[in-house]
C-alpha cells in the first residue's frame, strides 16, 4: 500500500514564502514502484479542490495553474521519493488545505490537473495566510 505524506503546513503573512513536501512510503509489494506523476491539489474551505501544480516524469513535464505560475514550483527528489511545492509571495486566498497524490500513469500535461486521474492520496496539510 503507498502512503503520501504531507508535511510543512503553517501560518504565514502576505508576501510570505512557504515550502511543502509530499513524501512516499510503500509497504509490501509495492515497495518498488514508482510514481510517474505527481500534483499538487488544494481546498478552501466550501469550496472543490482544485489542481495547484503537477509534474510527470514520462515524458518529462511540468504544469501549474494559471493564477500560479510564476509563484508556486513543484520539484522532486526521487531518490528520496519526495514532491516539493515551493510558494512565494502568497496570498490570502491562498489559504486552504494542500493535497498531495501521486500515479504509475504517465500523465501529460493536460491530465495533470485531473483530480481523478490520482490514486493515492496524502491526508493534506494546512496553509494559512493572514495578516
């Protein structure tokens, strides 16, 4: 069974910087597989989740929301099995609970921001940001 964890949640003010990571643990007999696709989804409160940043490594690509690009980065580390989501300059409307999920499917960059083509799931940490 794979497990996504998600660490790095935390309170911060406008213009603030914030850095999360979504790191993988597999027990059993997935123990070796490998993830080809990454993102990066979050959630207001009443409101849907909604797709942040994905990455895949076949081919290799990245994509981010359009009202993102230019402030979040999503990067990973794959010996460490690990995905980070760097966020600057954020916003109050950036407040919400960040998902991590990962996929064996090679996902491109128009079904990166699919939310149903993941199949696992982290529990999602929170992000605040308040003056």
């Amino acid at each position: 069974q794979v497990q996504l964890q998600e660490s790095g949640s935390g309170l911060v003010k406008p213009s603030q910087t914030l850095s999360l990571t979504c790191t993988v643990s597999c027990g059993g007999s997935e123990g070796t597989r490998s993830n080809n696709a990454w993102g990066w989804f979050r959630q207001a409160p009443g409101k849907e989740r909604e797709f942040v940043a994905g990455l895949s490594t076949a081919p290799s690509t990245t994509t981010y929301a359009d009202s993102l690009k230019g402030r979040f980065t999503i990067s990973r580390d794959n010996a460490k099995r690990t995905v980070f989501l760097q966020m600057n300059s954020l916003k109050p409307e950036d407040t919400g609970v960040y998902y991590c999920a990962a996929t064996r499917k090679p996902l491109s960059i128009t079904t990166l921001s699919n939310v149903y083509e993941y199949d696992d799931w982290g529990q999602g940490t929170q992000v605040t940001v308040s003056s």
